[in-house]
C-alpha cells in the first residue's frame, strides 16, 4: 500500500484538477494505492488577483467534489520561495507520502534529487486557472470546466464577484512584474545565448522570462524565482536594466516591469506558464516578441555596447 503526493495551487479547483486526480484513483496501474495526499500551495494568500480563494475554501473545493471517496486528504503547504529548503518544507507540512505525482519540471527535479520516485499525472484536458479566472472577469460562463464542489463553495462564497472585484480593484494602479534577460552559459562557461519562453497563457508568443511581483518579496527576489520557475536555471543578477511603464505594454492590463540582466549556467527546463524554453543567439533574437521586449531587448544590446560588457 503506497501514499501519492500532488500539489498545487487549486485557485480555482477545476475539471482539469478533478479528471487528474479522478484517473490516478481509478487508474488500475496504481490499485495499490492507500492514501492521495493533495498539497494546497500559496496556503496563506488569499483574496489576490492571481489567488482569490483561500486554503479552507479550495479545500472545501476538492472535498466537496470527492466526497464520496475517503482516500483523500488534503493539506496546506505555504510558500516560503527558498528552492534549496523546500522538499524538506513540504515533508513537514504533509503526511508520509511514498511519490509524487507532478508535471512541472521543477517539482520533478526538486524531489527526484531528494531521491522521491516521481511520476507522470494523467491530464486529458488543458486547462489552467489563469484562463478560467480571466473567462470570469470577461464575463464568459464557465461553469462547465467546474466540479460540481467547486461550483457550491463558488456560489455560497461568491466566488465570480470575488475574482471581478479584485480585477477591478487590482486595475486601478498598474500592476508590477519582473522581466530577466538570461545570459546563458554553460557548465564550462561557454556563452550560448540569451533564454526566452514561449508562454502557455494568453498572450500567445516568444518572451522573456518573468512574471506578476509577489507580496512580500523585493523585486530582486521576484525576478529570481520568476526566472526559476519558468525556466529552472539559478540566475545571478548583475544589473538593473530599467523600468518600463507604458500603459499599452501588456494588452491585458497597464504593468510596470523591472527590467534584470542575470546570468545563468546549465541546461533551461520549461516550467510553470512556460510551454517551452528557448536559447537564441545574438545574431538570431526573435524578432516576434511579445509585450514590449524587443524594445526591451534593443535596450540591452545598446547597454551591452555602451558598458563594454562582454559574456
């Protein structure tokens, strides 16, 4: 008898989710599965654009939506973005689990090192929180990508209202990122290129890596785990490019990015809202960009030009 582990944010818990975890129960590969342990991670945030319900709610969520199966139990696992103490973070937070089941490559990679047994979880359908919660904001019905638990605690917490007044609230400043141009080298210290991810999410296309600032963390912290997440490589920032603010930036919102020059050694791994992972030479920068980042881009090589920086 074997205890499964799966984490994830569950903001909100979706079909995508429920077939997920549904397929690992019914699975007959895995009949000799005792326990499914499901990690809630960002436990502690709430009422935020990018996580609207809390750990009790998207607990109730899932419990709601499995309720006729005892065989899972659900747990809340916070940040603390400290890559290096996290494996050991999430053991405290959890029951005893004998694997994980994950697609992100960092959450793979993490635990592998730690010597877990990880595999595949089973997705028939690509969905993501981000697309549900902006199907929300546009007003699109979207309750058919819903369990029917996540569909009660949404309309007992009014959950739809919830996620349109925090869009409306969040838009009334400009909302900040970080954006990393990656200087990639490799373990011998060759210069290879500089990275860009190809997103997930809409807007579709080739960018840098980066990502919404998180409470809490300077935007130096923000660009590095932005940069970990999407593309698995430990950067060293070695300056600030800049900061760019134009209103038409983002089609989806006004933001403000802070603009980091880092380097990095090793081989990049597509993770998070990154779809795939990219190295480009100089003579060879995509020149289909999304945002504003071939400006941004065209900035760097004149910095790189001006200071005399070499790779």
């Amino acid at each position: 008898m074997t205890t499964g582990l799966i984490i994830g944010r569950f903001q909100p818990f979706h079909n995508g989710h429920y077939n997920a975890i549904k397929s690992v129960i019914e699975d007959k590969g895995n009949e000799d599965i005792k326990k499914l342990i499901l990690g809630i991670g960002s436990a502690q945030l709430k009422n935020q654009l990018e996580n609207p319900f809390s750990y009790d709610e998207r607990r109730l969520m899932v419990e709601l939506s499995f309720k006729e199966n005892n065989c899972i139990e659900v747990y809340p696992i916070t940040d603390i973005n400290n890559y290096g103490k996290w494996v050991k973070h999430v053991i405290d937070s959890v029951p005893h689990f004998d694997y994980v089941l994950t697609n992100n490559e960092i959450t793979r990679q993490l635990f592998e090192e730690d010597g877990y047994p990880v595999k595949n979880l089973p997705i028939e359908t690509i969905i993501s929180g981000v697309e549900i919660r902006e199907m929300i904001i546009k007003g699109n019905d979207c309750s058919d990508l819903l369990p029917e638990g996540t569909r009660t605690v949404m309309k007992e917490i009014k959950g739809y209202e919830r996620i349109k007044q925090l869009y409306r609230n969040s838009h009334r400043n400009p909302v900040p990122t970080t954006d990393v141009i990656i200087e990639l080298h490799n373990q011998k210290g060759d210069y290879k290129g500089l990275v860009f991810i190809e997103r997930k999410n809409i807007p579709y296309g080739l960018a840098l890596p980066g990502g919404f600032h998180e409470y809490g963390l300077s935007a130096e912290q923000n660009a590095i785990k932005e940069a970990k997440e999407e593309t698995g490589l430990d950067i060293e920032l070695i300056n600030q490019l800049g900061v760019y603010s134009d209103p038409d930036r983002d089609p989806r919102s006004h933001t403000i990015s802070t603009v980091f020059i880092a380097k990095a050694y090793g081989i990049p791994k597509a993770g998070d809202d990154a779809k795939n992972v990219i190295v480009a030479s100089e003579n060879n920068i995509p020149d289909n960009l999304v945002f504003d980042h071939n400006k941004i881009i065209k900035d760097y090589q004149e910095w790189r030009k001006n200071e005399k920086h070499y790779y």
